[in-house]
C-alpha cells in the first residue's frame, strides 16, 4: 500500500489490521488495511456490513475494495465511539445504555444467513458451536495458564478446567439461533448525531441470545459499578420479558461471561507475549475481577471457582 499524505493513522485494535483516515476535498473516507487474515478482516468485514445495512443499521459501507493490495476503503462512521462519550460523562450513563439496548434488541432481530460478497461469491455467516466456545476458552489454558503456573503443574490444572468448562458448556440452555455480533461493546459502537453504528462485526455468528449483552454489561475496557450493570441487565429483561425464560437467561448469561473473559485473559497474554502488546496485560486484572463476580455465590461455578481459587492466587490475579 502506497502511503500518501492524505492518509491518517488511526489508532488500531487487537486485530492485525490497519486503519487510516484519507482525506479528500473536506470529506473522508476509512482505509482498512490487513496483510494477514485478509479474508476475515476485509472480505468477510464488509459481508456481515452487507446483511447490517440490508436491515437498516448503521455500519461501515464499502466505497471501493483493492483486495489485491490487502484494503478497502468505507465509510467514515466519525471520530466517537461510545466509549469515548461515556469514559468522560458522570450523569445519563444508565440513559445512553437503555439506547444501546434498543439497538441490540434491532441487531438481535437480523434473520438474514447469507449475502454475496464484493467478489460476488456467498458468505454464510457461521453458527457459534459449542466446539468454538471450548476451542476458544484454551486460549486461558494455552497462553495465560503457562504465564503464571510452573510446567509441573500446568497440564493437571489444564486438564482440570478443561473438563470443568465441557461440563459448563453442556448446561447452556438457549440454542444459537440469534444474530451475535460478538464484540458487541462501547468500544466498536460509533456515534455521530444520535445515531449509533456498528464496527468490528467480522466475527460475527449465529449463537446465545444472551452473549452479546454478557459482552456488553462485562466489558473488560470500560469499568462499571456492579449496581449498573444490574440496572442495565433488568432494563434488557424488561424490554424482552415476553421472549425469554428469566431463570434459562441469567444461566446462559453467567456461563457465557465467564468463558468468555477467561478467553480474554488468553488473548490478552497472548497479545503480550507473541505480538509484544504488552499493553493489554493492565487489563486482566479486571477481567478477573469479571469472572469473579459470576462464580461468586453461583452453584453452577462451584467445581470451577475451587480450582480457580486452589490454583490463581489473588497475588497472581493482581487483585487488591
């Protein structure tokens, strides 16, 4: 890629992408660059953006492609993200969050499976199985678990959580039949003139009702009181009363949190220790705070949080 003067760095994400802002005759554009996982980061990007707009949300809109080269250009959603907005705000958090919720329950309602990509080839958006739950909860084993326990002990803990996280994945009730976005947090919902757009959306599957808003209300970057995210999570019951099972969703909920910060503290370790983004590591601290506010006082957790507790200290959790 040929970089010109009129291309901006943007601050990037965990992923291996690149984002700059490339600015022409007073308006702007989004390039999104990505040497590695092209097909995930740009071809499969801008299908899951296809079905999002085909259903009147907000999301970037492809302007042109140079898959050759490794980028695309889209739409620019604007400067703000939610995060942004909400990190410097002390009042009207609990207002923006019930907006936010509206949006979900649109994004929860998306049927649509499949769209031709811009290479005129069908994209099917794929189902989250329970194999890609426990696939993605040995990132905890294979990264982070070496990082804090010597090797004697690291494969008798490993297999121990493992089979503990199998027998949690077999009591999650609800069926993946629902639109996930799967990061679905203030740091990829954009905002510009009360509208709320969507970035990020890659990954995104056919899974639990209930994961998107476990990401949402856990949300490892943005640090809430647990009296809010209690408040948040009974608005969205509120506003759902009439499609779920409150007892079946609070299961799913707990279960799914707690994979997936585990799955965090894994990818977090991992963005340290291979790709040397060391900056990551300020956050585990709270996403194990996260877990433990789920386990804590939850029968369900109980095999889990003995091991968690005989096995991570709160020194080696780096909680105070």
């Amino acid at each position: 890629m040929n970089f010109n003067d009129d291309l901006i760095p943007i601050k990037g994400d965990a992923s291996f992408r690149k984002f700059f802002r490339k600015k022409k005759n007073k308006k702007s554009t989004i390039i999104v660059y990505s040497g590695k996982d092209k097909k995930k980061n740009l071809l499969n990007y801008d299908a899951v953006n296809k079905i999002l707009l085909k259903k009147k949300i907000s999301a970037p809109k492809l302007i042109s492609e140079s898959y050759n080269k490794n980028f695309i250009e889209i739409k620019d959603l604007g400067k703000k993200t939610l995060f942004d907005i909400l990190k410097n705000k002390k009042k009207n958090n609990y207002k923006t969050y019930k907006k936010i919720l509206i949006f979900l329950n649109k994004l929860q309602k998306i049927k649509v499976k499949k769209i031709k990509n811009f290479k005129n080839k069908i994209y099917k958006i794929p189902k989250y199985k329970n194999s890609s739950l426990l696939k993605e909860s040995n990132l905890f084993l294979e990264w982070y678990v070496p990082s804090v326990i010597n090797k004697k002990k690291k494969i008798k803990i490993n297999n121990k959580i493992k089979n503990i996280i199998k027998a949690l994945i077999k009591k999650i009730i609800y069926p993946n039949d629902i639109f996930v976005h799967r990061d679905f947090h203030v740091s990829n919902l954009m905002i510009n003139k009360q509208t709320i757009s969507i970035i990020d959306s890659q990954d995104a599957v056919y899974g639990n009702i209930s994961y998107d808003l476990a990401s949402l209300i856990d949300d490892v970057r943005f640090k809430t009181s647990n009296s809010f995210k209690q408040n948040i999570y009974r608005y969205y019951l509120k506003i759902n009363k009439n499609k779920i099972n409150f007892n079946k969703f609070k299961n799913d909920f707990d279960i799914l949190s707690v994979l997936r910060n585990l799955k965090i503290i894994g990818i977090f370790t991992r963005l340290a220790k291979r790709d040397k983004k060391k900056q990551y590591l300020k956050l585990i601290p709270y996403c194990w705070e996260l877990v433990e506010l789920r386990i804590n006082n939850n029968i369900i957790f109980k095999d889990l949080k003995n091991c968690l507790d005989k096995n991570f200290s709160k020194k080696i959790r780096k909680i105070k």
